[in-house]
C-alpha cells in the first residue's frame, strides 16, 4: 500500500514538472517557431517527456489492482 502511494506521488511530481516545462516551452511561439516544430521540439526533450512517464505511473498506480485478496472491503 506504501509502495502504491510512493509510485503515485513520483508520477504527479512527474507529470507536474514535464506540464510546467511544456506550457514554459510556449514561449518558443513568440520567436517564429510554428506548432508543429514546438511539438517536434518539446518530443524530443526528456524533461518534458516527464509528463507521460507521470501519467503513465498514475495509471499503473490506479488501475492495476492489488493488496491483499483477504482484506475486508468496507
């Protein structure tokens, strides 16, 4: 159960520094750059991949199921 929270709270941390570095990344609009080579760019840089590792975390940690099969569900 510890372990299920620690892995949640990694992929929100995560998830949150790869949307800040994503929306900080906007301003390469500003400079001429078009959408499709912002998202070419922002692909390939890893802290903002950090986002999907996040969400993907998230996801295990919320759908998979675990525990223990005998605890009483209340």
């Amino acid at each position: 159960m510890l372990a299920r929270i620690f892995v949640f709270l990694i992929g929100f941390g995560l998830t949150v520094v790869g949307c800040v570095y994503s929306i900080s990344y906007l301003n390469l609009l500003t400079i001429g750059y078009n959408f499709e080579e912002y998202v070419n760019f922002i692909s390939r840089r890893i802290e903002c991949l950090y986002a999907v590792i996040g969400i993907i975390l998230i996801a295990v940690t919320i759908f998979i199921p675990g525990g223990n099969k005998y605890e009483l569900h209340i």
